[in-house]
C-alpha cells in the first residue's frame, strides 16, 4: 500500500515537472479555458495573455497556431462552448495587438474562421462570420502580399443563399453571409496589395447575392439617395441590410470598376426575366444611380444602352423594361447622364424605334430562332411611347446647343416623304416612322430656351420641319405645329392660346411680353414669310380637325407674342385677312367646317393683334365688327365686313396713324407657292419670286412699258405636275442607260464621251460670263447713241423699283 503512494506521488510529480516544462505561450493559453465552458472566458487569465502577447510580440505566430490546434480539436470533438471561447480569445488578441508580426498570426485566424464557416451546424457559421466581421473593420499597419479571400467570397455567397429548413435559422444565416460580404469587400477594395475584388470572377457571385436578398425581402421603394440610419428593427431585416451593402459597395467602385459592377446586375434581370415587371429592375437601378459617383453616371447609361443592344430581338416587354430603367436612371444622373457619347446615346433609342416600327409591320425579328414568336403591336407600341418618353428625358439634361444638335440630328433620320401624298400601302412603315420620329422632336423640344432664335433653328432644321407641315396626314401635321410651339414659346405663354375664343380684355391672360432682340428680327426677316406661307396652306387642309386650328390659332399668337415687330405684325394682320378671304373664296374645296373654323380662328386672332397693338381706334373697329356679327348669329360669315373695302380703308387708316406700314398693308397676302406645288414638294425660287412680281405689276404705274411676263395659272401648274409623272418615268430610263453603259461600254468610248461633256460645260460656262459681263437693264429703259448702237441709260439705285420679296 505504502509503495502504491509513493509511486503516485512519484508520477504526480513528474507531471508536474513535465507542466512547468511546457512552453509558457500554451501555459497561458491553457488558462483561459475553465473546467466548465459554460462559465466563459477566464478574464483575468486572458488579461495576463493579452500582456504577453504585446510584451513578446514574436510569439504572436505561435499563439495564434496554438489556439488554432485547440479550435480544431474541439470542433472534432463537438466541445463547441470552448470553440467560442477560443473564437473570443482570438478576437481580443486581434483587437489589442498592431505589431509587425499580426499578419502570421492573422493566418492562424483566417484557418479558424474558415474552419467554422465549413461546419454544417449554423451556429458556428454565424460565429465564423461575426469573427471575420469585427477582423474586416481593423486597419492593418503592415500589407500582406500573399493573402487570399477567394473562399470567404464563395462560402458567404453561399450562405446568402441559405435554403435551411427553419425560417429563422434561414434568414440569421443569410444577414451573416451579407456581412461576410460586406467584411470582404471592406478589407479588400481599398488594398491594393489585396486580390482585386472588382474582378468578374468575384463580383459575378457577390452583386448576385446581394439581389438575390434584395428581391426575396419586402419590395421597398428606395426613398433616398443616400442611405438612411435604420433602426434597430430595421438592422434585422435582411432586405434593409442588403440594401446598406450595396449601396457600399458601388459607393467604392471607381471609374474603371463600374462595368464589372453593373454587369452582373444586367445578367441577373435576364437570368431571372426581371426586365418584364420592371419595378424590381427600376428600384435596383435607382439604388445604384443615387450610389456611385455622380460623374461615373454615364458609363451605367452606357452599359444599359449597349444591353439594349443585345435584346434588340427579344421580346417587347424585356426591351420596355430596359427602357424604362434608362428613363429613371437618365432622370437621376441629371446632367451627367449623356457623358461624353451625346448623339450615340439618341442614336441608339431611334435605332430601337425604328427596329420596333419594322417588328410591328413585318410580325417576325428578321427570321431567327425566336421569329415564331407572337409578336403584340400593342405591346411594340408601348415600346415606342416608352423610348420616346426617354428620349425627352436625356434631352431635358442637355444644354441647349446640344439639345439643338440633337435636334438636328433626328431631323436627319426622318424620311423624306415621296412626290406622292398618299403613300402607297408599302410604305406605312415609313409613315409610321416618320409620326414616331416627329414626337421624338416634340419631347426633345419640349422646355427649349434660346436667347438666339437663328442659331437654335438653323435653316437645315426649320426647312425640312416646315415641308412635313405640308403633308397630307393630320397627325404629321399636328406634330409639326407642336414642335414649332415648343421651339418659339419661351415665356410660357402657350397654355394661355389653348382654346380659340374672342376675349375681350386680353389682360386676364397675363401674357408676357418683351421687347424683339435684334435675333430675333433677323429670324422673322429671314423666316417670317415662311412661317406665314405654312400656316395659311395648312388651314386650307381638308382633314384638319379642331386640334389643329387651335394649334395654329396658338402658333399665330406666340408670333405676335414672342418675335413680332411693326413689320411683322402688318404681315401678320395681312395673314388674317387671307384666311377670311379664303373662308369666303367659292373656289377653294373647303367644307363647312372649314370655312367656319379659319372664320373663327381669323377673327379670335384679329381680335387678339388689335389689342397687342394697343391703337384703340383699331381695337374699336374689331370689336365692333365683332359685336355686330355676334348679334347677326352668322357664324359661318364672321367678320366678311373686314374685307369689305371701307373695313379696309379704315384699318390702314388708323394704323397708319400710329406708324404702321400701310402701303404694306394695302397689298392683299399671297403665298408665295401654289397648292400644286406643294403636293410636288418643288421649292423653286425662279416660280416664287415669277408670282410675286407677276401680282406687284397689276398695281405699278409702267406696267404698259414692260413686256408682259408669261402667265402661270393655276392650269399651267397643274400641266406641270402631270408631265412630271412621264418625266420622272423617262429620266428613270435614262439613268438606266448610262449606268448600263458605263458597266459595259469600253473605256475610249467612255472617255470621249466624258471629253465632249467637258467641252458642252465650258462653252455654257463661256456664255454665262459674257451675259454676267455685261451692264445689266435698267428699268428706265435704254438711250440710243445713233448707228445703231444704244446706251443703258444710268438710274440711281434709290430710284429702281425692285419686287419685296428682292429686297432684304
């Protein structure tokens, strides 16, 4: 018995020996752990710990290793209230020590992390997760060159896709992946030494992630551009708390990082057919949009514009929903949204709306794989709306010379219409592009300001705006006068000529008004007699309905507003008279309510110049002629007696008085081309200026001392326009010819053919200098010098007569 003591004593002896052998780094380490791991961390023994890892940095490495050892072996052995003890113990370590030597200690508590992240029990997943969380928020003093986070992203990513079977449990490990991500990207985006986190490789499973909880929570609509300080209650809803991380994680991204950024998002809405509801697409992208840096805006437009590229031959429902996502996003980047590419971008939408145009027509997408497809027109045509409406929405954010640019731009993809009116049913969609293309004009024009009328609306703009005023499609035409509102109207006075009526006070409407610049006399010296030519053919329109007239009634109103001086608004009442006469003219095929319609529109629009002209012996005439044939109730005839002579007479009187032109205005109106021309689309200036001075030489004193110009009636035109089917045919075949005979024809022949044509220009150019040469007519007449021989004789410039549409 005595023997069996002394032997245990023996042995407990040595054990003890063999403990005080023992390193002291593991004796310490030892300590924190008690005997029951329900009680916790052993403080004051992890104090001492604490101490000595900071006294004996270098042995940081081995601690780290050794705690390590401990986790590893309680995970085997499912002692997980020591796992969490060595898991606060590492923590504190992690907190308290900076030096040089953290990063191989950090190693050790990478491999512990990782370890609990691989275990199938949720609880030390989450432990793992809040561990690498609090390590992600410390700055390291010294970089690491060799360390990788490739499995954090895969392993959180996953988790954020839990599938677990109880619903809390699901939605704790999910919240635990997204901060494992959001730890992930906080370590690393800021690092350069680190491994590039922008990289495709890691984004394509961090932003899916991040969606995939975004749209299982509750569909919140983003309220603000940054993110809000949510409540506590709000911390733990996993929607709320993915929002947060991806709002950080764009806020990170730089310049060269969005693509990687914003691609997977792209991918995601397609692999999921997210484009089609639109609303979890539009929210994504506004969180993004008030995210990233305002000047990196363009480069998501960019990428939404190409994407909808891709899916030109996808449904109508996925390329509407794209395009609603670049009108909200083009909303928010405000200025910045067009970035450098300004026409590319408008390039782009018209390009898928006139793709969208031939779909409608043709029902299939150009015979691929998908061309079975049921094609909606319904629905094509709420892709046009919505591609019109984001066309307005990127030109609110230009300025206005750029604005003008694209203005011009457009104009230039509109087809030019056909010599016919009526198109021929081949050609529906070209009618149809053209009315998609003009509202495109309006939404671009919509809110336009200049100061410069000329620069804003250059000739090769307003020309080809005016010649679709004459086309003989009341939408077309309708939209056409909508543009020109929008381009003159620059105090908003359009609203206050909506309806077409007799007011007798005008100063309710509270127009405003200021005084013409020079711009803006130039602009009506060169455009004035434009303008007024168009506006008057389109009231001889047949099909016009009362949107028009009040449409016009409204454009004549902002030009006596907006750009009207003593000439213009001579021409503008010589304009008013026209139309009465063309009201009461038994030639003109206008139907009743035509000729009730221009009635009223011309009186309403006398009525409304007397008063803007503010000579009250004019206002009183108007109004009283007014008053008469309001109590006549002869609708049909209102204001016939102004054309009456006297009515005249007495409107040049009292003009005249208050410094008007009035020899100017004794001159009835005449447009200066025919009806027939227009349906032509001739814009000879020879035929113009023949009919104006064909009209001046009726009232001119030395009309018997001219030679009688030839007359051009309305029989002459009409010849003109019927041969020109049979020219048009022959010129065809005559363009066949040559371009037949130059194809096969051998090269001298073409050559000396060539030659000939060369000689035949020279001698015309020849005789054109010798009749430029010599002194032109004068309209005195000639002297005659004897032998035969004559002398123009000299009459001072002041004292020609020229015809006004020669005199600028």
């Amino acid at each position: 018995m005595s023997v069996c003591l002394s032997l245990s004593a023996s042995l407990s002896g040595v054990c003890g020996c063999c403990g005080a052998l023992r390193p002291r780094y593991k004796r310490l380490v030892d300590n924190i752990f008690p005997e029951d791991p329900e009680d916790g961390l052993v403080k004051a023994n992890m104090e001492k710990l604490t101490f000595y890892a900071l006294s004996a940095p270098e042995k940081l490495d081995r601690i780290g290793a050794y705690l390590s050892e401990r986790l590893s072996r309680d995970v085997a052995r499912h002692r997980y209230g020591y796992v969490c003890i060595a898991m606060e113990a590492l923590d504190q370590l992690l907190m308290a020590c900076h030096c040089q030597s953290i990063n191989l200690f950090v190693e050790s508590f990478l491999k512990m992390v990782r370890k609990l992240l691989e275990s199938d029990k949720p609880n030390l997943q989450i432990l793992g997760t809040n561990s690498f969380v609090k390590f992600a928020n410390i700055e390291e003093d010294t970089p690491s060159y060799h360390r990788s986070y490739d499995f954090f992203v895969s392993r959180f990513s996953e988790m954020c896709h839990s599938n677990y079977e109880d619903p809390d449990i699901r939605t704790k490990i999910r919240m635990a992946g997204i901060k494992g991500l959001q730890g992930v990207v906080r370590k690393t985006v800021n690092d350069e030494l680190q491994a590039n986190i922008w990289d495709p490789q890691h984004m394509d499973k961090i932003v899916p992630s991040l969606l995939f909880n975004l749209q299982s929570g509750e569909r919140t609509e983003s309220r603000s551009p940054s993110p809000l300080q949510a409540s506590e209650k709000e911390k733990e809803s996993p929607v709320e708390l993915t929002e947060r991380c991806f709002r950080e994680l764009l806020g990170r991204a730089a310049y060269g990082n969005i693509k990687n950024a914003v691609s997977p998002v792209l991918m995601h809405m397609d692999n999921h057919s997210l484009w089609e509801g639109k609303i979890f697409a539009v929210r994504c992208f506004k969180i993004i949009m008030y995210s990233i840096q305002s000047q990196h805006s363009h480069l998501v437009i960019q990428q939404l514009l190409g994407h909808l590229d891709a899916n030109s031959k996808n449904s109508a429902k996925v390329r509407a929903g794209i395009v609603e996502v670049l009108l909200e996003a083009a909303a928010i980047a405000a200025s910045g949204s067009v970035g450098p590419t300004v026409l590319e971008v408008f390039n782009t939408l018209l390009r898928q709306l006139r793709l969208s145009v031939d779909y409608e027509l043709t029902g299939s997408y150009d015979g691929t794989n998908i061309g079975t497809q049921i094609i909606k027109a319904h629905e094509e045509r709420q892709l046009q709306e919505a591609v019109i409406r984001t066309i307005g929405s990127f030109a609110n954010t230009l300025p206005t010379y750029q604005r003008s640019e694209v203005m011009l731009f457009i104009m230039g993809k509109i087809p030019v219409p056909g010599v016919n009116l009526t198109l021929p049913p081949n050609e529906l969609g070209t009618q149809m592009i053209q009315i998609m293309l003009l509202k495109s004009l309006v939404q671009v024009t919509m809110g336009f300001q200049t100061t410069n009328m000329l620069t804003a609306l250059p000739d090769t703009f307003l020309d080809p705006l005016l010649s679709f005023s004459l086309i003989n499609h009341p939408e077309v035409r309708l939209l056409v006068l909508q543009i020109l509102l929008s381009l003159i109207d620059r105090h908003d006075n359009r609203p206050k000529f909506a309806t077409v009526c007799i007011i007798s006070d005008i100063s309710v409407l509270k127009l405003k008004v200021d005084k013409c610049s020079r711009q803006d006399n130039l602009f009506m010296k060169k455009h004035g007699q434009h303008l007024c030519r168009h506006i008057y053919l389109g009231c001889k329109e047949q099909s016009s309905s009362q949107q028009h007239y009040e449409t016009l009634y409204a454009l004549l109103g902002l030009l006596c507003v907006e750009l009207a001086n003593e000439e213009v608004v001579v021409d503008l009442i010589r304009l008013a008279l026209a139309l009465q006469d063309l009201a009461l003219c038994t030639d003109e095929d206008l139907t009743i309510y035509n000729r009730c319609a221009v009635h009223a529109l011309s009186a309403a629009y006398l009525n409304l110049i007397c008063q803007l002209t503010t000579v009250p012996a004019f206002c009183q005439h108007i109004h009283e002629v007014c008053e008469t044939e309001r109590k006549k109730n002869l609708f049909n005839i209102l204001l016939s007696q102004i054309l009456l002579p006297p009515s005249l007479e007495r409107i040049a009187e009292v003009l005249g008085g208050s410094g008007y032109n009035t020899d100017r205005l004794a001159t009835p109106y005449v447009p200066q081309c025919t009806d027939e021309d227009r349906l032509s689309k001739r814009k000879s200036i020879g035929e113009t200026i023949s009919l104006q001075v064909e009209v001046e030489s009726r009232n001119s004193p030395e009309k018997e001392e001219r030679t009688p110009a030839e007359e051009i009636t309305f029989e002459t035109l009409k010849s003109a326009i019927v041969d020109s089917a049979g020219m048009e045919e022959q010129e065809r075949e005559r363009r066949r010819q040559v371009v037949e005979k130059f194809q096969k024809a051998p090269f001298e022949e073409i050559a000396a053919h060539c030659g000939a044509r060369a000689t035949m220009l020279q001698s015309k150019l020849n005789q054109i200098f010798e009749i430029t040469i010599r002194p032109p007519p004068s309209p005195s007449g000639t002297i005659s010098l004897g032998y035969g021989q004559s002398q123009s004789r000299s009459v001072p410039i002041y004292e020609m007569k020229f015809p006004d549409l020669c005199v600028y």
